[in-house]
C-alpha cells in the first residue's frame, strides 16, 4: 500500500521492519508436518544442522521407507559439506 503522483511508482526507501523478525521453519510430510522450528531473527546454518539433527533426521528411515527423501530449496544454508555429512551420518537418508 503507498502513494504516488500520477503515472509515478510508489516506492519506499530504507529499512522497513515492523517490530521483531521471526523465522519459521518446517518439515512437511504427505501425513502433515513433523517437526517445526521458530527462531527470532533469521536462521543461521547453525541453528539449521539443529533442527535437522535433533528434528527431522530422527523421523526419517532409510530409502525407500518412511520419510526418506529430504527436498530443500535452493537457500544457502540446505548446502554445504557439514549438510551432507549430518545426514549422511544419520545413515537414513539420501543428500543429492
């Protein structure tokens, strides 16, 4: 929602931040979510192996069983080494 002169963009400059940042973080099953994670400010990769270790790798099983693929999207914190040796470590679970 902003204002504008005729034929003008409406914009907005600097920093707009309403109160605090949160960041809300899921594993979504076809059967529903099974672990959830909320963090104030933004989630960091540490606070991201947390939540794959302590969460979402002990629900999962080996493939072809029961949560067995993990999809990520393309964030920076779903890549690196320390990613793919956690869940290669829980030994259920396949990093592509």
């Amino acid at each position: 929602h902003g204002q504008a002169k005729k034929s003008r963009r409406a914009s907005m400059r600097g920093v707009f931040v309403r109160g605090r940042r949160v960041t809300a973080v899921a594993a979504l099953t076809v059967d529903g979510i099974i672990a959830g994670h909320i963090v104030e400010g933004s989630l960091r990769r540490k606070g991201y192996l947390n939540f794959l270790k302590h969460s979402v790798l002990p629900h999962c099983e080996a493939y072809p069983g029961k949560n067995s693929v993990l999809v990520m999207d393309n964030a920076q914190i779903h890549h690196g080494a320390d990613v793919r040796e956690l869940v290669e470590q829980f030994g259920k679970s396949q990093y592509i």
